[in-house]
C-alpha cells in the first residue's frame, strides 16, 4: 500500500492513504455478532432519534403554522435552526470524540438533545420554538458520526460502507417514524406531548449508548488543542476533501433539507394530497432513502471487492439522483411518488462520501474528517430549508398553500447547484474512478 506523509510546521498529522491502491478486500474478516450487537445497536438508537427529530416538522408544519402564524420564510427558519447548531457543533465534537471516544459523547449529547424537545413542547412563541429546535441539532450532531468513527475503532475497514448503509437505514426509519406514525400520534395527542415523547426516547438512547457500548482505548491524538485545530485546517486545505465533499454537500445536503421540511409542503400545494396522504408519501419516500442506504453500501463493498473503486459507485448514485430531482423541479404530478422515492433513494449514495473520505486520512483523524463534511454538509441543508422558503415567500400565499411557481423556482436553483458538484467530482476524480482496487491490470 502506498503511503504519503502530511506535515504542517512541526507536528506531523498522519499518513494519507492514497485512495486508489485499498487494499485486496476479497475475503473480509468476520464480525463478531456479539460485539456487533453492543456498538451498532446502541448508535441506531441515537441515530434513529437524530432522523425523527430532523424530519418531524413536514407533519406537524400546520399546527405550527396555525398556532403562531408563521409565513414560508419563517417556518423554513424555524426547520433550519436545527442545522445552524448541528452544523456549528461538528468541529468541536469531532475532536472531543478523537480525544474522549464516540461513546462518551454521543451519549452526553443525546441529553442535549432531549432539554431541547423539551424546550420546544413548552414554547410560547416564536424564540422558545427557536431555542428548542437549535438545542435538539446541537443534541443530535454526532449520532451518525459517532457511529462512523465507532465503525472504524471496532471492525475491519473494509466493512464500514457496509455498516454505514445499514446505519443509515436505522436513520430512515426514524424519518418513517416522523411521518405516518406521527401524523397518527397526532390524531390522539397534541403536537406538544409528542414533543415529550420524543425527550424520553432520547434520554433511552443515551442511556443504551453509555451503558451497552463497550469501552475500547484507541490511540489518543497527544497533541494540544491548536495542533488539533491545525489538523482540522490541513483537512480543509486537502484537494481530495473538497472534491468528495462538494458532491455529498450538494447531492445528500439538498435531498436532507427538502425531506426535513418542504416535501411535505410540495405534496400538499403541488400534488394536491391531503394530511393523510402526504404523511404516507413521506413514510414511503423515507424508507427510500433507507433502502438506498443498505443498497449503496453493501453495493460499494462488493464492487470494490471486484475491482471496481468506490468512488465511481458515489459518483453513479449522485448523478442518478441528480437526474431523478428533475421531475420534481418541473412540478411532474404524475408519478410524483416514484420520482421522489427514486430522488431520496439515489441521494443515500451521497453518504458513500463518509467511508471514502476515512480511508484517505489516518484512523485517528477519522471524528475529524466526517464532523468536517458534516460541517460543510449540514451548513447547505440550513441553507436550503431557509433559502426555499424565502422564495416560496416572494409569491403570494392563497387559503394556506404556497404557489406552485414559488416551489419550481427554489427547487429549479438547488437542482443547478446539484448538477454543479457532480461535474465538478467528474472532473476532479475520473482518473481516480476507473482505476481497480484489486490489483488487477
């Protein structure tokens, strides 16, 4: 295997793997189902509630709307607040959970999370709901990185594409369990006591997750906190970083910011569905996304385990699902449903970004690397949810629904910007996607 070193002034960072020579993966080691049970399990549980909260205001939007008279532009802010804080959160916890281990911190963090829904359920007005939404991002930030960084202490690395899809599975569930079952929750409950629900589930992740995980020393940065931030700067100033990242921003970032919120919102004003209906179209268009999960990454590994490189399997799904977003952007009410499945299915192959940035950067950078594509990941998807409704808001707004041109013109602007970033990972890594990583000619 060929290595690279990366040096910034005196500190020596780690070895880069250069991504094209991984190693033969043809026969990966096994897992052991006992300790597979105690990490995985505990994380989905946390990453299950990280998904219910980020997509559980496309249900209850019109209570929300209703009770506080909140415009397009509002709501869209009020969504996005959970992305500032999640965005925001991402470098700091990543290096606490290079130094301190995923299990601590998710675990302190989930209870973050459960004060915010907490906080959110006794709003009174608009800077309460703000308060409890910034404060259940913060919570939730590191469930899905956790689990990647937990991946890579506990299991053989050619096995975390696998793990990550399946991970993200758990993800769309809790997105399935935002929609139909929330919208059914509501029907014997108010918007506020399912928010009390929703603390106690997080208050039992975080348990499971600090008392179920087993503790396992991984090597320790040793450094002070500025040569830590000057790690963080080197990733940010690394070609390959950008160049992956930039089509998972754009690609997964828009496809989290539009099923977060506004595909509830489209279904109703374009497709003309009721409450009901749209909360089983987004229980269906979710479980999508989980489907795309397990099958980009079981499909990743045994490609590569074929020769073929992981990063044309990523650049495949991002323009699949660049293409499937088309439909939607042109407002197509026919076959509506299959083209927003196909959208959040093929946007899952954005996560493929995740393993493929970690086997660049050294194992104990790893908490570093995916927080810094988070940052950068779910600092879009605030600008999404936010810029949307902002534009929604420039048209008029008649008995309750938003105008169908307002939805072609916001999503026609973050359709470009998807085409865009694939180009741009064409260009930037076609000479590193047809070469094979089995060592064959």
């Amino acid at each position: 295997m060929t290595m690279r070193y990366t040096r910034l002034s005196s500190v020596t960072l780690s070895f880069v793997q250069e991504p094209a020579l991984i190693a033969n993966a043809s026969a990966p080691a096994p897992i052991s189902t006992r300790v597979l049970a105690a990490v995985f399990l505990p994380f989905a549980a946390g990453y299950f509630c990280s998904f219910l909260f980020r997509n559980v205001n496309s249900v209850v939007f019109p209570e929300l709307t209703q009770q506080f008279g909140l415009s397009p532009g509002t709501l869209g802010l009020l969504t996005s607040a959970y992305f500032v804080t999640f965005a925001a959160a991402q470098l700091p916890l990543g290096i606490l959970m290079d130094r301190y281990g995923p299990r601590r911190v998710n675990a302190s963090m989930l209870l973050v999370a459960a004060v915010g829904a907490l906080v959110f359920s006794q709003a009174a007005g608009m800077p309460g709901l703000l308060l409890g939404r910034a404060l259940l991002g913060m919570g939730v930030a590191v469930c899905l990185m956790s689990s990647m960084t937990a991946f890579v202490i506990w299991f053989p690395r050619e096995r975390t594409a696998t793990l990550f899809g399946w991970m993200l599975l758990v993800g769309s569930c809790g997105a399935l369990a935002a929609t139909k079952p929330v919208e059914m929750l509501l029907r014997v409950m108010d918007w506020r006591s399912v928010f009390l629900l929703f603390a106690a589930m997080a208050v039992l992740a975080s348990m499971a997750i600090f008392l179920i995980v087993p503790e396992k020393t991984a090597a320790k940065p040793g450094t002070t906190l500025r040569e830590q931030l000057m790690v963080i700067r080197s990733i940010f100033r690394h070609r390959s970083f950008w160049s992956i990242s930039f089509a998972a921003t754009f690609v997964q970032g828009v496809a989290i910011g539009l099923l977060g919120l506004w595909a509830g919102p489209w279904m109703r004003d374009v497709a003309g569905l009721d409450r009901a209906g749209m909360a089983e179209q987004l229980l269906i268009v979710a479980a999508a996304f989980g489907v795309g999960g397990v099958c980009c990454g079981v499909l990743s590994d045994r490609l590569a385990r074929r020769g073929v490189s992981p990063v044309l399997t990523y650049f495949a799904g991002c323009l699949a699902c660049t293409v499937a977003l088309l439909p939607i952007v042109l407002g197509q009410r026919s076959g509506a449903l299959v083209f927003w499945a196909l959208f959040l299915g093929f946007s899952a192959f954005g996560s493929l970004s995740y393993p493929v940035l970690a086997t660049r950067f050294a194992p104990e950078m790893t908490g570093r690397v995916v927080t810094a594509l988070n940052l950068v990941m779910f600092s879009l998807a605030f600008v999404v949810q936010f810029g949307v409704g902002v534009i929604i808001n420039l048209w008029p707004v008649l008995d309750g629904r938003y105008a169908v041109d307002g939805y072609r013109a916001a999503f026609a602007l973050c359709w470009v910007l998807q085409v865009a970033s694939v180009v741009w990972l064409w260009f930037a890594e076609r000479g590193v996607m047809f070469r094979r990583t089995d060592g064959a000619a």
